[in-house]
C-alpha cells in the first residue's frame, strides 16, 4: 500500500479499504475535485479504474487539502463512493466529465449531482473551447503538467509512482480553475448558463435509451432512401442493445460501413443475408439469425424517424445560419460550436424546434437572428 504522500501542498493517501473511504469522507467539504481513471477499448461499458478526490481548497487554511486516491477494484468500494456522488449539497468540480459520468453511473449506480464542469465553464468564459484540462491548468495556474500516462494500465496493481503523481495531479488544480472561472461567470453573468447546461448533460448520464436516431449520426444514410434509411434504424437499435447485453464495443457487433451496406442491399433472404457477410471480412457471421430478425422487423416508431437529408436540404439558408450564430459568438466571445453546431441547425432546418441543448440559454441569445432565417427560407441576413 502506497504511503501517504506530500506533494505541492497536498497530501495524496491511498484508499483500499470501503470503511477507510466512508471514515474519510463522514464529514465532507462543500466543494471537491473529482476525476476518473477508466478502462474502455474492450466493453460497451466503461471500466471505472480509479478515482481521485480533491478533498479540500489548499488555499483555505481552515481546509483539508488532500486528495484521495480511492481503487475502485476493491470489493464494496463503489457501494461506499456513491453517497458522496449523489450527496447535492457537495458541488464536483470535474472537467470534461460525459464518460466519468457515464462510468459512475455503471459502476455506481448514482451520479455526481451538483455538478461544475471547468472544460464548459472557460467555454462560457471566452478562454477557448474543448480545451484539455492541460491546457486550461496552464492557462490559469501557470503550471505545466506532465502526460507521461495518458495511455496507462489503470486496471494493473499495483500502480506505480508516476500513476499515482499523475492521477493525483489530475484534480490537484480543480480548485484553483473553479474560483477564477466561476469570478469570470459571475461577471459576466454566466453562472445560470452553466448550471442549466450540467443539468442537461447529467439528465443525458441518466438516459438509458440512448439515441433514439441513430441512424441520423452517420454520414452516409443521407444517400440512402427511407426505406433503407428505417433498415438501418433497426439494425443500430438491434446492435446498441446487443452492445450492452454482450458489454461489447459497438464496432465488434456490427461496423457502421456494413450496417449501412445491408441497409441499402437489403438482402431478400437469409442466405442472401449469409452471402453478403460472408463476403465482408470480420463479419458478424455467428449473428446471422440475429440480424435477419432485426433487418427484417419494423419498429413501433420507425414512421416516426426523421430522414438523414443530404443534397435536398436549403444550404443557403444553412450557410446564412452558420454566419449568424458565428456573428453572435463572435459579439459574446465564445467559440461559436458552444452556441450550435451544424447538427443542431440542421436540425432546426427540418423542424425539430428549439428543445435539447437549444433550449434556455441558446435560445434566449440565438431565436431572435434564427428564427427569421428560418422563416425567410435563408433569404434574410446573419448581420445586426
């Protein structure tokens, strides 16, 4: 078991043990870092491999600056993580935080709520968008992190010390990044914006559905017809659940380029099914039985599912679109995919509305230039 150990200003303490965590953490602070290690090139579901908990400010001196590095491995540890998750009157700083959310969720069955996501918080602020949590510590801080172990063996014990130092250091600046942008936010009156966003993204954690049109996420459905288009809709629901039946990658059930072959051959008959398999190397030929069934078998709701569109759709008013939401970016100083990207307009273009993430906020800055381009056909203009 690794010693507890000092580093620029924090002590770092192994947790091993499901009754060391609870006693660590019987008396929580309000605000904590929060990151993961995890483990996903095999499964469906990703593998929660380590967790770091950035107990305290260091710069408080009334705070407990340590930070945590629990191994979620040990029996009963993720039992005793989840009611510091789901525990609301603890605000997570975490960056970046779609897959950890996603990894509590399997491995925990709660989700941290209370949620400060720093990667959307300099968003809003104007830094920059996606910025890397190295990135963004340089940017604040002025430290410049090491990346010797982004393609580490989380799952192998023991860990060693450069894993552990790099880890630790992976929450070690939350703090710091949280009070200068959440200054920033306040000035700019931003805060509401990130709050309405991080309750988005953990209702989004929380689906288990997922998407319901699939099909509309790969390029090349737009060149197929409706009725190839609904084909391949059922061959992605059937290989989402399989996914997570079998905990397998996707891409191992069913690759997109064959999805979307067998949606456009749609072949008459089982052996005609076999055929085609047969003839594609890494072809899920033991599935056959499986993915006849789901070729052939409509959905409830298949009626329902919007078309992939292509070369129909008015790129005129999609261009006029884009300038405006990049002239209102511009006017807000943030980086213009914050506000919309091409396939939420695209979206807006075929009547899908102002819901999702283009609700609230987005809606607030953007309906008023939109909403005539939308009306006009794109004839209007994307200027003030």
């Amino acid at each position: 078991r690794p010693p507890r150990q000092p580093h620029n200003g924090r002590m770092t303490e192994w947790i091993d043990t499901p009754d060391a965590l609870r006693a660590r953490l019987a008396h929580p602070p309000t605000v904590i870092g929060l990151d993961t290690e995890f483990i996903r090139e095999r499964t469906y579901w990703p593998q929660l491999a380590l967790v770091q908990i950035a107990l305290g400010d260091p710069g408080d001196p009334g705070a407990n600056g340590e930070i945590l590095l629990v191994d979620p491995l040990v029996p009963g540890m993720p039992e005793a993580l989840a009611p510091l998750l789901a525990d609301p009157a603890v605000l997570k700083l975490m960056h970046s935080p779609s897959e950890d959310l996603v990894t509590f969720q399997h491995a925990c069955g709660v989700l941290p709520v209370s949620l400060f996501d720093t990667q959307a918080a300099a968003a809003l602020c104007g830094i920059g968008g996606g910025l890397g949590y190295q990135k963004l510590v340089h940017e604040v801080t002025g430290v410049a992190l090491e990346k010797g172990e982004t393609r580490s063996d989380w799952m192998r014990r023991p860990l060693s010390p450069s894993q552990l130092a790099y880890a630790a250091d992976d929450v070690r600046h939350l703090h710091a990044i949280h009070h200068a942008l959440q200054a920033k936010l306040d000035t700019l009156d931003r805060s509401g914006w990130l709050a309405e966003d991080s309750t988005r993204q953990l209702a989004n954690a929380a689906n288990e559905d997922g998407d319901r049109w699939p099909h509309l996420g790969i390029r090349s459905s737009q060149f197929l017809d409706a009725p190839a288009q609904r084909r391949l809709l059922r061959l992605l629901r059937w290989r989402e659940a399989q996914a997570r039946h079998s905990d397998r990658p996707r891409s191992w059930i069913l690759d997109n380029e064959l999805a979307t072959a067998l949606a456009r051959s749609n072949p008459a008959s089982p052996d005609a099914l076999q055929a085609q398999l047969d003839a594609t190397p890494k072809s899920p030929r033991s599935l056959r039985d499986a993915l006849w069934q789901a070729l052939t078998t409509p959905l409830a709701d298949e009626d329902d599912a919007p078309l992939a569109r292509g070369e129909d759709r008015d790129k005129k008013q999609l261009r006029a679109m884009q300038e405006a939401v990049l002239a209102i970016a511009g006017e807000l100083g943030v980086p213009e995919g914050l506000l919309a990207s091409r396939k939420l307009l695209e979206a807006l273009q075929d009547g899908g509305g102002w819901t999702g993430p283009l609700a609230g906020w987005r809606r607030q800055v953007l309906e008023a230039r939109l909403g005539p381009l939308l009306a006009s056909g794109g004839t209007g203009t994307a200027s003030v």
